[in-house]
C-alpha cells in the first residue's frame, strides 16, 4: 500500500487496525509512506498493480515500461464526474425530491467532497432547475463547517492547503462557462480552534444553462464540495447529459416511474459502473450514491479507469490467475480435490453418512437397493403436497402431454432418493444443509425402478463456533437412474458433518 502523502498518517492507522486484527497472513499486508523509488520497475506478470487517483498518474503508471513489457495486470481508478438525475416525473411536493436534495447535498459534503464517487454533476429537468437550486442552497447553508471532533460540524477541511489551492483553480476554471450561484472562493465561517491552518472551501453550487455546449462542466473536475446543476428538457436528453462524463463509477436516479427508471437505466448503464435508483419505497434500505457494497462491482469505464474491484468474491479473483485444465475427469478431479462427473470413484464398504468428516475421501460412494414407482406413490404424493398437476394425475390429459402417460411427480423422486441414500440411525452427519443444481433430466413413470449414486463431491471445513461441535460442509452429488441406466435427474446436497479434530 502506497498512500499519498497527504492521507500517509490516517492510512498507517488503518493498516495498524488491519494487522492487529490478524484477519490477513503476517507480512501480507505492507506500507510504504513516501517515495516507492524504483519499485514498479521490478514488478513481473504473476504481479497486480492497482491504482486509485488522478487519470494523468494513472496513466503514467500504465505506460510505465515494466507494466507494458512484463503485461503487468493493472487496475485503475481514476477522475469521475459522477452524475445524479432527478426524473421528469418529480415534482416539489413529491418524496422524491426531498430524497434528491439531501443526497446531492450529502454527497458535496462528506468529507468534504473527497471522494471518487462524489455528486459533480447534478442534472435536473429545465422546470426544476429554480426549484432545486433554491431547496439545495438552503440545505447547505445549515451546513456547519469547521473541526470534525465538534458534534455539531457536519463538513470538514480538505486534505490539504495543497488541495485547497488545486480546488479553488479549478472552480475558477468551471466559472468560465457556469454561473456560481453558492459559496465559491469567498469568506467562509468555520467553527472551531486553530481554523487559520485549515484548508477551508465553503460547500460550492455553479450552474451550467447550457450543458451541451458548455463542455467544460464534463471536463474539469473540482474534487472538494463542488457540484454543477445542469437542466435537461427530455429524458433522452438525460441521458446524453449523463454519457458526457465520458465514463464514470456511480450515478444516481431519482424516480418513482418505473418507465423512466428502465428508459435512463438502460441509456446510461454503458457509461457507468454502478447505477442507483431511488424512489421512496427503497430510499430507509439505501447505502447511498457514494457507498459502493462490498458484494457489488466497484470501477467504471472510461475516464473512471476502466478497472473493477469488489463484486463479493469476485474482487479475490482479480488476484489471481485462471489456467483451464484438460485431461480425465478422474485427473483433474484429483489435481482440483473436487468430484467432475465422470471421475472414478470409490464404493466403500462403511455407509457414507456413518463416516466423519476427517475419514471422507472426495469419491466416495454408495449406489443404493432399488426402488419401483408405484400408482399409489403419484396418488400419495399428489394428496400430501396438494400438487395435482394433470401429467401425474390425469390419464386423458397425460396421453396428450409431452409424456404421452402419467409420470410421477420430480419432487417425489427426490423425496424417494433421499429415502434410499439417507442412513437413518445416529451418527456424525448434523443436518442437511441444502440443494442446489437440480435438474430433471428424463421423466419416471409409474412402473420405473429407479436408484441412485450418492458421491462425496467437495469438502469445505467451517470455522469453529464456541459451543458448537467441530464440522465441515460435504457436498454430495446425486445421480439417479431409472431400469433402464439412463440418468432422469442430478442435483447436489450439502450436509453439515461432524469432525473429529
């Protein structure tokens, strides 16, 4: 991790926090704080690099040799002049609206604007631009600023006076074809002690009448608490708004017609990584424009860098290398520690479910006794569960189905193969877990004689709970034959599996 030099203290803190946690391997995680020197030079293909700030340094490391030479994988995120969009449907009296203004004015000023996924364009429809422009300026203007540790601040300095000189630059550069109607480079009041060493910018709103000639406000980007309001006739204006960011990591859409939802959604997505739609019924569950989820994709095309992180265990992923495999099933199966259909496997002489985790193998098996479908199965099962679907109850109708004749019920012979593979006494098995990728594969009529091949898949060990018996999660597939040794369906079940140490 190499920070900047302005955020070097806060980002010590937070890896100390990350090592005392031990969640990662020690040295796994290291910090430099000033110059890496030559470091980049030195970096190999099985190596990522990973980068977040300013597209011009972005890009400087991506054209370095070593990353060009060695395919170095590279992953960037860079400027982005995120979007918000209020719908044409909204209008002052509606939740929606009250919804748009506090979360462009939250945006501009969490952490002071700082951040990638920050408001920089708020696109508004031409009725409503006085509207929002009023509402806004007078939700920032409650807005102290001053010392974070004071309980009343609600925005606080840039990083640094550095920054501070580098916003105010390019505020002057966006007053060249927008109109500042709020704060600005003016006298600010700041509440607090020492607020003379502090990198003060007032919360700042311009507005661009002309958005699709006055292209700067796509360009230039002020990162602090500066948003440029922007008014658009139709939704497919909106959306030609939105694409000339050229590509950025998050927009936001304020709407409670569906239809305009998809229309924008859908004109918009190709620009964006992230997209977030609010209407009144989701906006108590939202995280927020500038939040991205762990378990959602994070990064954008375009001048966003064109990179992506997160996305739950996809973000691993990108760390790593995939290499396809070729060979038996039974080969591979070995090299992966994982069951492929196809694969040897094993019969064994103890039942399955009276072995512990520790004594499975991966290959495992047990094929089981035989089982006759009966007419009074189908009718059983039709009056237990209530489903009396014609194909397994209605002769006629059968006849003329794809079945040509009644077939008994798929769930019935799931239900069927559990009573053939499941050992019914005590033992190290805990609990069945799950079912998943099942599939029907050919129909079972009344009179097939069906069994099975239950094979120990894949072995996952959970980490122990206080109070809780050591176990591990066996996957178990599940391949059921008819007479005739055609498989007529397939599916995996997860048990919970007592271990032994």
């Amino acid at each position: 991790v190499k920070p900047a030099s302005q955020t070097a203290y806060l980002t010590e803190k937070m890896v100390q926090a990350i090592i005392e946690s031990k969640l990662l391997p020690e040295g796994a995680l290291q910090l430099i704080c000033g110059s890496s020197g030559d470091l980049i030079d030195h970096l190999d293909f099985q190596d990522v690099l990973t980068f977040t700030g300013s597209a011009s340094t972005g890009l400087k490391l991506k054209a370095n040799p070593a990353i060009i030479n060695n395919s170095v994988r590279y992953n960037m995120e860079a400027d982005s002049l995120n979007c918000s969009i209020l719908g044409t449907d909204v209008t002052p009296d509606k939740v929606e609206f009250d919804l748009f203004i506090k979360e462009v004015a939250r945006e501009m000023t969490v952490k002071a604007g700082q951040k990638c996924t920050a408001i920089r364009r708020t696109i508004v429809p031409e009725h409503l631009l006085d509207d929002v422009n009023k509402a806004l300026q007078e939700r920032l203007s409650k807005i102290i600023v001053g010392d974070p540790k004071l309980d009343d601040v609600r925005m606080g300095p840039l990083a640094s006076l550095s920054q501070q000189s580098e916003v105010r630059k390019r505020i002057d550069e966006l007053k060249a074809s927008a109109e500042l109607v709020f704060g600005g480079n003016g006298k600010l009041d700041v509440k607090g002690d020492h607020i003379e060493k502090g990198a003060w910018i007032p919360a700042t709103v311009l507005i661009s009448k002309n958005p699709f000639k006055q292209r700067d406000v796509h360009d230039i980007e002020a990162f602090g608490p500066v948003t440029t309001l922007m008014p658009y006739k139709t939704t497919e204006d909106a959306i030609e708004l939105a694409k000339l960011g050229k590509g950025s990591l998050v927009g936001s859409l304020f709407t409670a017609n569906d239809q305009i939802a998809k229309e924008i959604t859908m004109g918009i997505a190709s620009h964006h990584g992230r997209l977030m739609i609010i209407n009144e019924y989701c906006s108590k569950e939202s995280t927020g424009h500038g939040s991205p989820l762990p378990h959602l994709v994070h990064g954008g095309p375009g001048r966003a860098g064109g990179g992506e992180e997160l996305g739950g265990i996809r973000s691993v992923l990108h760390y790593m290398q995939r290499t396809a495999l070729q060979g038996s099933p039974t080969t591979i199966s070995h090299i992966i520690n994982e069951y492929l259909p196809g694969a040897a496997h094993t019969e064994t002489e103890k039942h399955p479910f009276k072995k512990y985790f520790d004594e499975l193998k991966i290959g495992d098996s047990l094929t089981t006794h035989r089982r006759t479908i009966t007419e009074a199965d189908v009718v059983n099962f039709a009056g237990v569960s209530g489903d009396y679907f014609y194909a397994h109850t209605d002769e006629i109708a059968a006849e003329r189905s794809l079945f040509k004749k009644r077939v008994a019920h798929g769930y019935f012979v799931v239900s069927a193969a559990a009573g053939l593979f499941v050992w019914p006494g005590e033992g190290p098995v805990l609990a069945n877990y799950g079912l998943e990728n099942l599939r029907f594969i050919e129909p079972v009529y009344i009179g097939d004689t069906i069994h099975l091949k239950l094979i120990c898949k894949q072995k996952t060990e959970k980490e122990a709970r206080e109070d809780e018996k050591l176990q591990g999660v066996v996957e178990w597939a599940v391949e059921i034959y008819n007479q005739d040794e055609l498989m007529v369906a397939t599916y995996s079940i997860l048990t919970l599996v007592e271990r032994k140490k």
